[in-house]
C-alpha cells in the first residue's frame, strides 16, 4: 500500500509523493478539476491520507470516492503529537503533507466512510441551526443592554426586534425541517430511541447524525470516546495514579445534550436512577454520578439502535446457562 499525505488549504492542497529519495510534493487547485487532475496522478494501490479540516476537504473526499480510491480522514491532533515525536522544526505546507504521508505509513489509518446525502443535509442543518441560535442570544442581550440607557434610539430598538423576529422564524424553520427529514429516513431508529426515557427527538437526531446511523462505531465505549465523556486514567509506577476527569475531545454540543439529558434520566429511566443513587451513596460528587448517567444512555442507546428493539425499562439481560464440562478425571474423584 503506497500513503499519498495531502494538506488541504481553502483554494489548493499540497500532495506528497514517496519516492526513492523520500517524498516529491506537488500542489493542485482545490476544484473538481484540480482533483481530477491529482486523481489521475496516483499510483495503484494507494491510499490518500489528509487532516480534518472543517469543509474544505469534501470535495476531495467526494471526488475519491467516487474514483473509489481509499481515503483516510485523520484528527489533526492526531498529525500535531506525531509531529512532536518526530520533533520537526518546520512547518510548512510542503512539510506537513510529507508528515501525513509518513504517518499514514507508520499507523495505518482506517478508510473513512463518506456519510451519506441525508447525514450530510443533516449536519449542515444542525450546524446552522447552532449558529443561528447564538446569533439570536447575543442578539437579545444586545437589546437588553440597549434597553436599559437613559435614552434608547428607537431605530435600533425597531432593528434589533426585527433581527430576533427573522431569527426566530429561520431557526423555527429549520428544526422543523430537520425533525421531518430525520423521521422520513431514520423513522424506526428515531422510535426506538426515543423509547428510551430521558432521550428526545432532539438529541436522538444528534445520535443519528454524528454516528451515521450508528454505522461509524463497532460498540458504545467508541462512542464514548468520541463525544468525549470517557473518565481518564494517568498511572506510572507506584506514585502516580489520576484518576481524572473527562476527555472531553468530541462534540461540545453533544455532550451537553446527553448531560442535560442526565436530569431527566435520574427521574424517569430505572436504570439509570439505579446508578445515580448507588454512585451518591458511595460518596461520588453529583456531577460525576451524572457523567456516568450520560456514559449509561449512550449504551443504552447503542443497545436499542442495533438491536431492532425499543427499551424497556427496568429490563434485565438473562443469559443463558452453560453447562459445565466434566472431564473424565473430575468423574473419578
């Protein structure tokens, strides 16, 4: 497998190509035609390795795919310790498409999965909605600050009422949109998580978007991971033993949905107000008992979402008795 490393930039992208003598770097346009052209540049058998970086990657991730050509999408912390460990001194664009290459070639990243129309609408849906939603905050604190002076200019306060109004309304139109498009491709999914109690619409829809329909992990712990509400362990030796707080790498809004999500859960979820009382009762803080909580319905949530069934509450798994083998030595005894 031959690793092409590629650092994209908004209008172009370096691409950096092994050769007998290390790498040989080559920049293209970061347009359909400037990929096609890279595209019919590559070897056989490769696999092009690039840093996330926000949208400007997709185009060739789209582009690759449709080449079926494998692709791998890395976290650029990911690239920056790898850097360090190979204690580089320069950066240049030049250079970091070299280190992709060579990190590609040293940890054998896993092919990405191109998410499809639907996720993609989706996201893009919820990215908006979240950033509308900050504008339409600072928005109305702006008025308020504006409110409260001796003399308030009525054509910023007539301005401002009506910025809130259009907000509004955009953003009530776009969660309507994504709910509808959620529950015409993702229906059953969407029922049987929210049939979990504490688990919304909402935050059921943020599931489905950011795992792909739970298709990008292979079980809950990954998933964890991934939002980022995973506990952190540092131990060497007999001297040092952390146990830490969370990791805190995923998505920031997702994670506060899944803790808010954690009050209602320690209600109404058996399950999960099980562990909240039994974690309290051995003295953990309450936010952590909560974290834990948040950690519990994404299991549960994985569990529902593969399992083609809706929760119960209050169930519990049996598993089935095996029975024990007895050697012909143990029947002599």
């Amino acid at each position: 497998m031959t690793y092409i490393g590629v650092d994209i930039s908004k209008k172009s992208f370096v691409a950096a190509f092994p050769s007998a003598n290390g790498y040989l770097t080559k920049e293209f346009e970061n347009t359909p035609r400037g990929v096609r052209k890279f595209i019919g540049s590559l070897p056989n058998s490769c696999m092009v390795v690039m840093e996330a970086t926000g949208n400007y990657c997709f185009l060739l991730l789209y582009l690759l795919h449709n080449a079926k050509i494998e692709a791998a999408l890395v976290n650029p912390k990911q690239i920056k310790h790898f850097a360090r460990m190979m204690m580089t001194v320069t950066k240049t664009d030049a250079k970091d498409a070299c280190l992709i290459a060579l990190y590609g070639e040293k940890m054998n990243p896993a092919s990405y999965k191109l998410p499809s129309a639907t996720i993609l609408t989706l996201k893009q849906k919820r990215t908006v909605i979240s950033q509308l939603k900050k504008q339409l905050n600072a928005t109305h604190n702006l008025l308020e600050s504006i409110t409260v002076l001796p003399y308030a200019d009525k054509t910023c306060l007539n301005s401002l009422k009506k910025t809130i109004s259009f907000l509004e309304k955009q953003i009530k139109s776009l969660e309507s949109e994504l709910v509808n498009l959620a529950e015409s491709e993702f229906d059953a999914l969407l029922k049987r998580l929210t049939s979990i109690k504490g688990i919304g619409v909402t935050l059921a829809t943020a599931l489905i978007i950011a795992t792909g329909g739970f298709t990008y992990f292979n079980n809950a712990k990954q998933l964890s991971r991934y939002i980022g509400i995973c506990p952190t362990v540092c131990q060497s030796g007999s001297s040092i033993s952390i146990h830490g707080s969370i990791n805190r790498n995923g998505d920031e809004s997702l994670r506060s949905m899944l803790y808010i999500a954690s009050w209602s859960a320690i209600r109404y979820n058996a399950s999960c107000r099980q562990m909240y009382e039994r974690m309290r009762s051995n003295g953990k803080p309450a936010k952590v008992a909560l974290v834990a909580v948040s950690n519990k319905l994404v299991r549960q949530c994985f569990a529902v979402a593969n399992s083609n069934m809706s929760y119960i509450d209050g169930f519990v798994s049996t598993k089935p008795e095996t029975q024990k083998c007895v050697s012909s030595k143990d029947q002599t005894l």
